[in-house]
C-alpha cells in the first residue's frame, strides 16, 4: 500500500509541476524574480541568488509534505 501511495502522490506532484510551468507566464508574478532575491550585475560578471523565492518553496514544500504525513 504505501508504493502504490507513493506513485500516486509522485504523479499528483509531476501534473502540478506540468501545470506551473505551462502557467507560469501567466501568474502576476515571477518564480525566481521576487522581491528579496539578490541580483548584482557587476562590469564582467554577475550574480544572482534567489533567497526569497528559496524561502517561498521551502515553505510551500514543508506545508505539503506536513499535510501528507497526517
């Protein structure tokens, strides 16, 4: 029983990635361009760290993962 759950939340889990990335242009808002993440262009390099949109998933990945173990 639990592989067989586990398949099912895999798949729930790829359809919901599938629909985010077929979406994604249309949210008033973009992964990965939030308020909060660190970009610096310098001369010849730059750099780009995204802290909130780190923060955001962690949130959203802890929440989900504590919703299943209920």
């Amino acid at each position: 029983m639990g592989l067989g759950r586990a398949l099912i939340v895999l798949g729930l889990v790829l359809v919901a990635m599938g629909l985010l990335v077929t979406f994604a242009g249309r949210l008033p808002f973009r992964i990965g361009r939030l308020p909060g993440d660190i970009a610096i262009h310098g001369k010849n390099s730059s750099f780009y760290f995204p802290l909130t949109t780190c923060i955001l998933l962690s949130v959203v990945f802890s929440l989900v993962l504590w919703i299943f173990r209920r």
